[in-house]
C-alpha cells in the first residue's frame, strides 16, 4: 500500500515538474517566425550568394584562382588598340581585358568567400540573398557576362586584326641562331 502511494505521488509530482516547465515558457517570446512571410535580418557581412559588378571587373581571374572548389569560370579577350569600343576602367585606368565569360556554379560553391578578398577591384561580393532552390542543376550556374556572342566575335576578330598588323608592321628579328650541334649534324 505505501509504494502504491509512493508511486502515485512521483506521477503527480513529475507531471507538476512538466507543467511548471511548460507554463515558465508559454509567456515568453517566440522564437519561431513564420517563413517566408517572415524573415531574419542577416548581418551585412554574411556570406550567402556572389553577386558580380560587370562594370568593375577587370578579368584578372584572380578570384578563379582563390576559389577552393573552381566553381567560378572567367574567359577574357585582350583588348585590341583598334577596338572603337575601348573604354575607360572604373578606375581611370584603360581597360586591358575583354570579360567574354563569367560563371559561377552555386552548386559546388562553398561560400568562403576567398573570391571576395581575392578581388583586386572589389568586383565581386556577397549579397543578403540565400535562397536558390533549383530543379535543375543546371540552372545554378549563374553568369555574368555584358559581351553578347556576336561583340565576343568581333572582338577576337579585331585582336587577330592587330596582332596580322603587329606581325606585318614588325617581322620577327630576334629568332635564335642554329645551335652549332645542330647544325653538325644536319651537315653530316
């Protein structure tokens, strides 16, 4: 009889230890928010999706470089001296470099951010953005590109222009002499 009291009492006592935990936090805040319609706010440094300013990005592909898993794509064109487009850098400077191809696969991105710091020209940065949910694979490859194929072509078109030009207007005149083992032999 005395432990079937005992027993009912450690139910009793055990529930009441349950409903005081329950009742200290049924006023306190939520923590909880209602995604989508709510969202955190992220700090100004998170590292979520890379975003690419075009207009200052001189193709170095130093971020290419930096990048641990190369999920990042940079093709460049040589500007030619004869190209009517030439225009001047953000930075005051001629630009050198054509942009024809910038990709980044968010697939394998790993959200480092070596890129970001890489980047001579602070070209690159993360944004607040981090939702990217895809069906595709293939849509996470995002590019950035101000080129369209055709300017691409005749770009490469200008630059083998010039470089024919360079080829005519200054023939090669430093070729290297025959070595002398060589030339023995072709004798003998």
């Amino acid at each position: 009889m005395i432990q079937y009291i005992k027993n009912i009492w450690a139910g009793l006592s055990s529930s009441f230890i349950g409903m005081k935990i329950t009742w200290k936090h049924l006023f306190v805040k939520k923590v909880t928010i209602q995604y989508p319609d709510q969202r955190f706010t992220l700090p100004e440094k998170a590292r979520n999706r890379l975003y690419l300013e075009m207009s200052k990005c001189n193709g170095c592909n130093s971020c290419a470089i930096a990048c641990p898993v190369n999920c990042i794509t940079v093709e460049t064109i040589r500007v030619s001296p004869n190209d009517p487009q030439q225009e001047v850098h953000f930075n005051g400077k001629d630009r050198k470099l054509w942009v024809s191809r910038y990709e980044i696969d968010f697939a394998k991105c790993c959200y480092c951010g070596l890129c970001t710091a890489a980047c001579p020209s602070d070209a690159i940065n993360h944004t607040t953005e981090y939702e990217y949910s895809e069906y595709k694979r293939e849509n996470l490859v995002y590019k950035f590109q101000t080129l369209t194929p055709e300017q691409v072509i005749e770009k490469e078109r200008l630059l083998a222009e010039f470089r024919t030009q360079e080829k005519v207007c200054h023939p090669e005149t430093d070729k290297k002499p025959a070595d002398n083992k060589t030339a023995d032999k072709t004798t003998e």
